[in-house]
C-alpha cells in the first residue's frame, strides 16, 4: 500500500472524530469541515515524518487545535457595541439545547475553549492536553478551573429547560452552583454535536489539498534556499576583498527548436487546416509549447481576435485575446511556457497556455517605438528603437520577476542611424544584428538630392556594454527576421539595405567567431521574404506563397512548392507540392510538427476560400512525424 493510499484510509476513518471536535472548537459545520480538512491537509505533508501509524490520530489532534488557535490569532472581528448583545437566531429545527451549549462555549476565550473541548471531549489527561497545546500542565489545570466555572455560571438553570433529560433539582434555596459537573458536561457536549450532516468526500479532497500544500511547501523552500546561498555567496565575497565585477546581464541558455528532420520533411504531405475563428487579417503567430498561437490585431475591418491551432489533432480553439487597442501593433516572443507580447506603446503582457488569460506586465518606455524580442533561454529581451529626428540611443531591456530591467544601451553606428535590432540568443551568448542606413544628401551622381544605403552589424552583449563581433559579408540588410538552428543563427531578410527599384529576399547561417562566420543560402527557384521562411534545429523549410521578391521577369516557382534545407547536410531538396490556393497562403511557422503556413487576408476583405480553408500544414513522414 502507498503511502497516500494509507494516508486516504487513515483520513475516512479520522475524519468523522476530527470533525465533530472541530465543529465544538468553531460551532458551525461548515468551518468545522474547512478546518478538518486543512489539518488532514498538513498531517498528509508530514505523513511520512509519522512512524508510528497509532500515533496519527494524536498528531493530528493536535494539528487541528494548533490550526484552530491560530486561525483565532489572525482573526480580525469587527465589533458593534451596543447596551444588549444581537439576538442571535437559531437554524430552523436546531434544538435548543444546541444553541445553549455553543453560546456558553462562544463566550472562552479561543485557547479556554480548545482545553474544555480536548479535556472534556476527546477525554484527554491534563498531561496529554499540555503536550499539545505546548503549554505546562499547570496552566491547563487553571484554564479548566476558569472555564468549568464560567460554564456553569453560564448554563445553570438554562440546560435543565432546554433538555428535560437533565435531572431537576429538588425545591428549596437556589445552590450556589449548577449541577453541572465533569461528566455531564461531557454528555451535554456530545448531545451538542447532533445530529451530523452526511461528511462527503472529506478525505479524498483532504488528500488533493495535501499535494497542493506539499508542491507549495517545496517551492517555498527551494526559493529560501536560492537566497540564503545567495547571501552567503555575496558575504563570503564582501569578507574576501573580492573584486567589483558587475554580473552578467543575461545567461542565454535557448536551444533550437525541436522538430523534424528535412528528409522527414520531403517526404510529408500537405493537409488541409479547418477554417479559422478569426478573420485573418495579417495575423501575429507565436508557438507557445502546446498550439500555435494566433493574434489579430484589430485594424480597419478586422476586429480584435485570437485562437490557437494544434497541429496534432488539427484543431482550432478560440482563446481570450490581449488587451490591444484599434491600430496598435506588437511583436511576441515564446519561451519558458508562456507567450511575451510587447506593444508599440509600450505596454507588454504574456499569455500562460495553464491559466489561458493574459496577464499585465511592466510597461516599457513610450514613444514612437519599433521593438524587437526573444527569449534567451531564462527570460524575455527586448530592444528599443526611438524614432526621433535626432538620433537616440538603441535600448535594451530584461524581464526580471514581471518588471523590466535596463541594459547597457546599444552602441551608436559611427555614421547612419539604426533601422533595426533583433535579438536572439545563441551558443550562451546574446547577440544583436543592427540593419543601420545610411542617408546621403545627393544623388548617386553628385546631384542635388538624396538616397540611403545600408549595411548590418552583429553586436553581442558582455557584462558591462555590447561589443561588436566581426560578420563577413553575404547576409540580409533589412526586414531581418532571426532564428537559432543547429550551429548558427538563420538570419532571412530582404537583399537591399536602402531605397530600392528592385529587392529580394536572402538568407544566410551566420557563424559569430568562425573563419567563414556567414554562409549564403540559395535555394533553387530563390530566396522569397523572411515571413515565408520557418526553421528548426535540423531544418529549414521555404515556402512560395508571394513570389520571389520584385525583380521583372523572373519566373517564379509553381503555386504551393516548397525547398528543404538539411542544416546537417547544408543541401536542398524539393519538397511535396501543396494543392493551389492562390491568393490566400500566408506566412509559414515552424512547430515540432510540421510546417504551419496560413491563410490570410489585408484589410478585412472577404476572401471565400478562407470559408473552406485556414491554411496548410506539412506534415512529416515517418513513425517519429507525431513528436518533437
């Protein structure tokens, strides 16, 4: 037998006998059942401190006395002082000798009370009620003295009209004290308990509440642990002289998404998602552990909206949208079971799949801001660009216990301003790459008038500034979207870094500190535009839903192809060809079970294919295709 199995039949079998001590201690069934459970509750945390299983029932007496008492310190009555005490109306079919034994008990004091119902209830020894009550036997001894006497000042004549059982006394002078003595106290305290309500599943609910005092019992350990080691660290440090070296700002500990392999990839199928609950008006997508979730921002026709997509089951389910008002943007990050969304204004939230609602999060600096975000590994960061006419420093920021904390501010390019500052986390370290452009004043020909070009720079965060980080050339210039994959940064943009008659898309593996740190990637038909690009640790899948960039004449590939790239390997390979949807395929979005690319519409104009379809989902072949 386990030991919660003991513990289930220890409870059923205690319960009634806790209860109704309880019920003299509180005189209300109902907190009577609240305290028995919770002292079942903390005799299940230290069930296994118990070795001798006789021995239970007495430990959790005494748990219960010990709960009721300070349950009555942390009281706080409000008392109305009146010339009479409130009447004080009994339950329908209560007896009335009920009512008089618990209003004379409601008159102790808490701890008086606790004694008169373990002395003379549960019949325990002044000895055994001391133990319990972790007070000497001489002050046990005054308080039944005490208590014993106001009872009968309180009962008297009062117990013998409310029950005729009680033995009248004979006429004559009134006696100076009642005929109420220790046995017929006890008899009057049993007769006060009945009858009983039915108990109801007592035990089993004692049992949940137990599990859930132990895990918060654990937690709260675990965390006063962390900061005595904490303490002791930075004394033991002060005593030693040691150097004031700041701490790192972030541990990046992020690993790539798990999920597929390319070969697992090339040799899926295309299945058609249901419809979406939304509108799909250009939505903002983020995988959160569990489903994909999906965020419209209201704009235009399109009202506010969100729903998560489960590509195991293919399944689509409405959730509670954030807190987003008519044309505020956000970018969202997901990490450590939760989804981060961080809004022009400044305000941020995060979406825990566990509780499904949105929780308020400190709120970032306002202005007219372009923010960046990703998850490290053991929190949120977030980058700040401030378009000012003057130039401002880039900032950073960590989420720390639902509050942000500054980091150093990024460097200034030494001519341009930047665009751009996506973060992302890799190899333990934070880095950012920065698109900055560059305004001239003349044309390319020397002529009156203006252009801007531009170019990147890959910066990494330090304990004390952002250093930048030698990047050969090869890579994207703007539209930067980054992802971790196995062994380097997927870095998918746009090829121009300024004011273009034509651009393309590009990607590259970019490799901080290697000899060859950027690797173009070329798939066949062309690169199209970072939103039609989704990444894991072992693949990268390119999808062809806008074309290939803007250059005239260029043919471009059929409608639904897609490219696979084997990081392992560095080779492409065609994948299967999803059926045509033309006008509706959207964005693609890498989960650990497949490739999500859905369906979409600007605008909030009507598209009737979106009736029939929410998108596509690729779906990996081979027996491992159902996990990450």
């Amino acid at each position: 037998m386990t030991s919660a199995e003991e513990f289930t039949e220890f409870a059923a079998a205690a319960s009634p006998r806790l209860r109704r001590t309880a019920f003299l201690l509180c005189g209300d069934w109902q907190a009577a059942e609240d305290l028995t459970q919770a002292t079942l509750a903390k005799v299940f945390v230290a069930w296994r401190r118990i070795s001798r299983r006789d021995a239970a029932l007495s430990y959790a007496t005494r748990t219960l006395a010990n709960t009721y008492l300070a349950a009555q310190r942390r009281r706080r009555v409000s008392e109305l002082l009146t010339s009479r005490p409130p009447d004080r109306a009994a339950d329908p079919g209560t007896p009335e000798l009920r009512v008089v034994v618990l209003d004379a008990l409601a008159a102790l004091p808490p701890k008086a009370r606790a004694v008169v119902v373990l002395r003379y209830w549960e019949d325990l020894s002044v000895e055994q009620v001391a133990v319990l009550l972790g007070c000497s036997p001489g002050n046990v001894k005054s308080q039944s003295a005490r208590s014993l006497g106001k009872l009968r000042a309180l009962l008297g004549d009062a117990v013998t009209a409310a029950d005729p059982r009680t033995p009248r006394r004979a006429s004559g002078p009134k006696p100076e004290t009642s005929m109420i003595d220790e046995p017929s106290l006890r008899d009057l305290l049993g007769r006060a308990a009945e009858p009983e309500p039915p108990l109801g599943p007592l035990a089993s609910r004692a049992l949940r509440a137990g599990v859930r005092l132990r895990r918060r019992r654990l937690a709260l350990s675990g965390a006063l642990s962390a900061a005595a080691a904490a303490a002791v660290s930075v004394v033991t440090a002060t005593l030693a002289g040691a150097p004031g070296r700041p701490p790192v700002p972030v541990t990046a500990t992020a690993e790539p998404a798990p999920g597929p392999s390319a070969g697992q990839l090339a040799h899926g199928r295309w299945v058609r998602i249901p419809p979406a609950p939304l509108k799909m008006c250009g939505n903002l997508a983020v995988w959160d552990g569990r489903a994909l979730v999906v965020i419209q921002e209201p704009s235009g026709g399109c009202p506010l909206g969100a729903a998560a997509y489960d590509p195991r089951v293919n399944r689509w389910t409405t959730i509670a949208p954030p807190p987003l008002l008519k044309h505020q943007w956000a970018v969202a990050a997901a990490g450590g079971g939760q989804v981060l969304l961080v809004v022009t204004s400044g305000a941020t939230c995060s979406w825990r799949p566990a509780t499904g609602r949105w929780q308020p999060l400190g709120t970032l600096p306002a202005g007219r801001n372009y923010f960046s975000v990703a998850w490290t590994g053991t929190t949120f960061l977030v980058t700040r660009l401030c378009q000012r006419k003057t130039p401002v420093p880039a900032q950073a920021f960590k989420l720390t216990r639902g509050r942000w904390t500054p980091l150093p501010d990024l460097p200034q390019p030494a001519t341009g301003r930047m665009a751009e500052a996506p973060p992302v986390a890799f190899h333990g370290a934070v880095y950012v790459v920065a698109h900055i452009t560059v305004t001239h004043h003349t044309d390319q020909n020397g002529q009156p008038g203006s252009y801007e070009t531009g170019y990147v720079q890959l910066l990494r965060l330090t304990p004390a500034r952002w250093t930048q980080v030698p990047l050969g050339p090869g890579g994207p210039k703007s539209e930067l979207a980054l992802t971790q994959v196995r062994g380097a940064i997927l870095a998918a943009g746009s090829s121009c870094g300024g004011m273009c008659t034509a651009d393309t898309g590009i990607a590259a593996l970019l490799r901080p500190g290697s000899q060859r740190s950027v690797i173009r990637l070329k798939a066949p038909p062309g690169m199209p535009y970072p939103s039609n690009v989704a990444a894991g640790a072992r693949a990268i899948v390119v999808t062809y839903s806008t074309g290939v960039g803007g250059l005239p004449g260029r043919p471009g590939p059929p409608p639904g192809a897609c490219y696979i790239y084997g990081v392992a390997a560095g080779t492409w390979q065609p994948g299967p060809t999803a059926p045509a949807t033309p006008r509706i395929a959207g964005p693609a979005y890498w989960t650990p079970y497949g490739v999500v690319t859905l369906g979409e519409t600007f605008g909030g104009g009507k598209v009737p294919a979106l009736a029939r379809i929410g998108g596509w989902l690729l779906r990996p072949a081979g027996p491992r295709s159902a996990r990450p």
